[in-house]
C-alpha cells in the first residue's frame, strides 16, 4: 500500500495533539496518542538559551512526555494550530504546522507563536509520526519573515501530493 493521505488524516493528527498538550496540568492523556508514533520517533526541542547559545534536546517520547510534565507542572498552558501544510510522497509526509500558545503559572504569563515540523511515515497501517522538530519565535526569527504564514494563508490546510 502506498501512502497517500488526505488533509482531513493530517488535520485530525495535529488536533489530537494539540488537545493533550493543552489540558490541564496532571489530565494530560498522552497514551490517547502514543499510537499516532512510529515506535522509534523522536521529538526535538530547539531553541536558545538564556546567554542566546543555540541548543538541541532531543528525546524519545517517553523523554518528552517526562520533560513536559515537568515543564508544565504548575502552568496553565494551550497551543493552538494557526494552519498546517503537508507534502506527500509516496510513504512519506512532511508537515509543517504552525501554532500559537498561551501559557500561565504563578511566576508569568506568555505567549507567542511557534512551528512544528513533522515527518511521518506509512508502513500500510497509516501515517506514524517519526519526528517532530520545532522553535518558536523570538527576537531575530519570525514566522512572518520566514513567510510561513504567507505561504500557508496561500493554501491553508493543505495537502501536496507528488
């Protein structure tokens, strides 16, 4: 079976989790979505440090469920989908989706938009997340400048095939 996807799979993969990320701290349901990774995905954090060094975490889920339970442990926070653009080929897909996010605990509140960038893969069995890496915005990056909005207003929740 060749993988062939349509925006409403893709859509409905995002939505899943966006929700968990954005329950509340100690109800997020993350095995709800643990069959939506492939089995040796990997999630990266990118980001820069407070002296502005670049930095790289990567984790496995089971890394980056731990990470973001403590991240959040005491914070309200929600990640919205702004739009999503997915390219096929053949049993891979790469997706681009762009979010927006609100958080809140008793030291700040914050906000700001961010992408995630997905490969997935389809081994006859449906679309597998292999990756996800991301970064959000801050002063030098902006998703408008890197046109992502632009491009995504263009075809919003789109599917390429090739």
């Amino acid at each position: 079976m060749t993988g062939s996807g349509t925006s409403s799979e893709f859509e409905a993969i995002t939505r899943r989790l966006y929700e968990v990320v954005s329950a509340p701290s100690g109800e997020r349901d993350w095995e709800s979505v643990r069959d939506l990774y492939h089995p040796r995905a990997t999630l990266v954090r990118t980001g820069v440090d407070e002296e502005g060094v670049p930095f790289v975490l990567a984790m496995t889920l089971d890394e980056y469920i731990d990470n973001v339970a403590e991240l959040l442990k005491h914070t309200d926070f929600s990640e919205t989908e702004i739009c999503q653009d997915v390219t096929v080929f053949g049993n891979v897909a790469r997706l681009v989706s762009v979010y927006e996010f609100h958080s809140h605990s008793p030291e700040a509140t914050r906000q700001g938009r961010g992408v995630n960038f997905f490969n997935l893969v389809n081994e006859g069995h449906g679309w597998k997340i292999m990756n996800i890496v991301w970064d959000n915005e801050r002063e030098g990056i902006s998703l408008s400048a890197a046109r992502f909005l632009e491009r995504s207003q263009e075809v919003p929740l789109s599917t390429t095939q090739n």
